[in-house]
C-alpha cells in the first residue's frame, strides 16, 4: 500500500459517491465540479496557513504537468478568507491549474462537520475519487505521489472498470 513520510492511503468504507462541488474559482467566480466518469480525482484540501501544504501543492502541479491519461487534479482552499488573499498565495506558489476556495462550505463546514463531505483530520489531505465516482480513500500531509508507490496506487486506481 501507498506510504508517504509518516502518512499511508486510508482506504474509505464504506465508499461513498462524491456529489457536485459549489465551490468558486480563483477569479471569483462560483463554479460546479463532479468528477468526470472514467477519471480518477484527486481532490486537495489545504490552508494558507499550512507549512506542509507549500510542499504538497507543487508536487500536485508537478503531478498534472505529468499528464497522466484521465487524472484531475483540484485543490481546494479551506480558508474562509476573501478570494483576492487566496489567489495571492495560490500566485506565489506552483499550483494546479484546478485551484478552487470553498467559500459555501460544502467541501468542508467548520460550523457542521456532520454537512461536509470531506473530513480534514490533518492538513494538507488528498482524497482519490475513482473511476465510478466514489471516494476510494486519502492520505494526510505532502504525499509523494510522483513516487513509483504513489504512481503505482494511482494506475491501480485508473485501471478500475467505472461503473
């Protein structure tokens, strides 16, 4: 199984299907995400104020530019910060093109953790989203996912039937 540092893949049960995201983009604008069929998504939850998030966000933009057939990668702020102060700290570090903030809290709600979809027990977290739409699992802090485990967990995953 996938390891990183002190951190594994924690594979969820039961899984459960990801709905749409309202989340906003980093120009502002409010925005529908749902996994595409057949993809595997990475969805990244992270924080300005996380020292481990500067190291996991460019690891992920390095993941994308690696372009691995039917791989998403998005990250998702979950600061309740303006969106002009999230864009400036997503400016001053690689980050993957799909960049969002959550200012709706429906990725994660601090006010009502039994509303969010993801839990954040550490910062930064990556949820895989499978091939059907499901969430397969997650690791906490920066995972080395350009790694031959990481590379090999995300092919096991691509290579699953959607459905």
């Amino acid at each position: 199984m996938f390891r990183s540092g002190r951190s594994q893949f924690i594979v969820e049960r039961p899984r459960n299907p990801l709905p749409p995201l309202k989340l906003q983009d980093m120009s502002g604008k409010d925005v529908m995400l749902a996994p595409k069929p057949g993809h595997v998504t990475l969805v990244n939850l992270w924080a300005t104020w996380c020292a481990a998030c500067k190291i996991d966000l460019p690891t992920l933009a390095a993941l994308e530019r690696a372009r691995m057939p039917a791989l998403d990668v998005w990250t998702i702020c979950t600061d309740r910060r303006d969106i002009k102060t999230i864009r400036r700290y997503a400016e001053a570090i690689a980050m993957p093109r799909s960049s969002f903030a959550d200012p709706h809290a429906q990725a994660t709600n601090p006010a009502n953790t039994e509303a969010s979809i993801f839990a954040t027990p550490a910062m930064p977290i990556t949820y895989l989203i499978g091939t059907s739409g499901l969430i397969e699992g997650y690791v906490t802090g920066a995972a080395e996912w350009l790694s031959e485990p990481g590379q090999d967990l995300l092919r096991y995953y691509l290579d699953q039937p959607p459905g």
